[in-house]
C-alpha cells in the first residue's frame, strides 16, 4: 500500500456502514481508520463466512472486499451477498490481470482498485459510490422501450417485470433514459455515470454488456442500448437497428 494521504475533506454520507474485509491485518486496519475518520461506521472481517455474518448481522450500506481471501474468495462472498440484496461493492484485488477484475465486475462488484492503492483514493470511490447510490431529489418515473425506471425508489422493470440490477447497471439504465438518442462515448459514460475523470474503459463495456443481458429481448442483437462504432453506445427509444 501506498503512503497514506491526508483524509480528504469530501461529503461523507453520515453514519453510512461499510464492511471491509481484508485476510491482511495491515491493509484493514488502514482502510478502516481512513473511513472512520471520514465519518463512516466500519466493521471489520478477515474472511468470507466472517464476512457474511456480519453482513448478515448488520447489513452495510457499502462492502470494501479484497478478492484474495483464503478459503471463501471474494468472487464467491460478492455472489452470496448480491444473493441477499442490492448492496454496492468495492473489490480490492492485488491482480494485474484484466481477466480478474472483469471477473469482479462480472459477479457484481460495483468498482474495483487494485493494490497498492492511496487510501485516499478509496475513500473518494466510497464517497463517489455511496453518493451515487443515493441521488438526491424525488426525479419522475423514466420510461421508454417497454422500460419503467424509478430513480427515487431505485425500482426498473421490463414490460411490467421487475429487473434485478446492481447499483450501477441501474445508475446506467437510467441515464440512458435521460438521454436517448444521443450517442455517447465509454468515456463520457465513465465521467457521468461513474464520477470518474478516468480509469479502465473496459468497466463500461462490461456494465453494458451486463445490463443488455437484463434488457434486452436478444442481448446478441441489442436493439435498444446500440453500439455507435468508433463512438460509444446509444439508447434507441423506437428499437429500430442493432
């Protein structure tokens, strides 16, 4: 792990609860001091069933989860915990390989960082996450394509079906919504959607790729989230194309 950096001076969202879970005494110790610090309420886990039990326990409103833990890793805690509900992931992985953090974002993990990492820097994919997770204002009910998007309830549904989203597939759906028509590039999807003024693009196309697979009638010939070669992707509200 890098030096630690002052704790930023962000919004944290009070009282919020974040679960880190880390087999490395060290590196759980220094995350959970940043986030008590920021404001949050922290627990503390060493391994996959101590993590599921305190998540069962108290359930947290954000999960800090290394990818490496001995026995249980933390693919398989993610898969159990997105069984139980919605609840924002953040994996830390000491992996280079781009297969393992896709793999990540595949089973539902919301973002990821990979060691060594800026505790700072976590503490702002937190703050970013946990704000994103909880927009601010009571915006209207978004609908188009046979889709029902409610961003004060956090509720979509297919042709009257409820959809089971993570955070950020539901976060993209609905800005693609609020835009339809227009074109959009990985990176500006990345900065509006994630917060982010940069990272790995290939976070995008696997949260596309996902949410196609949820919306779409034929996610091999998506009609309504299209790709726009050399661009980025588009929402088309009459499905005319793929």
């Amino acid at each position: 792990m890098q030096q630690p950096y002052d704790t930023p001076g962000a919004e944290a969202d009070a009282g919020a609860r974040v679960l880190v879970v880390d087999d490395d005494p060290t590196v759980a110790e220094v995350v959970s001091g940043y986030l008590d610090r920021a404001g949050y309420v922290v627990d503390r886990a060493g391994d996959g069933p101590a993590a599921l039990a305190r998540a069962a326990a108290h359930w947290p409103d954000l999960v800090v989860l290394d990818l490496m833990l001995p026995g249980m890793d933390g693919l398989e805690v993610c898969r159990r915990m997105r069984g139980h509900g919605p609840v924002p992931v953040i994996m830390l992985t000491a992996r280079g390989d781009e297969d393992d953090r896709i793999l990540g974002l595949e089973v539902g993990a919301d973002d990821y960082v990979t060691k060594p990492f800026s505790p700072r820097e976590l503490v702002l994919r937190v703050e970013s996450v946990l704000r994103r997770t909880r927009p601010a204002g009571t915006p209207g009910i978004l609908r188009a394509g046979g889709l029902e998007v409610d961003p004060a309830a956090r509720r979509a549904a297919k042709n009257g079906t409820e959809l089971a989203l993570t955070i950020r597939e539901f976060d993209l759906l609905a800005f693609f919504l609020r835009h339809p028509g227009r074109a959009f590039a990985r990176e500006e999807l990345m900065r509006e959607v994630w917060g982010w003024d940069f990272g790995d693009l290939s976070t995008v196309t696997v949260h596309v790729r996902r949410l196609r697979g949820k919306v779409e009638d034929d996610p091999a010939r998506p009609r309504l989230i299209q790709t726009v070669w050399g661009v980025g992707y588009r929402f088309e509200t009459a499905a005319t194309g793929s």
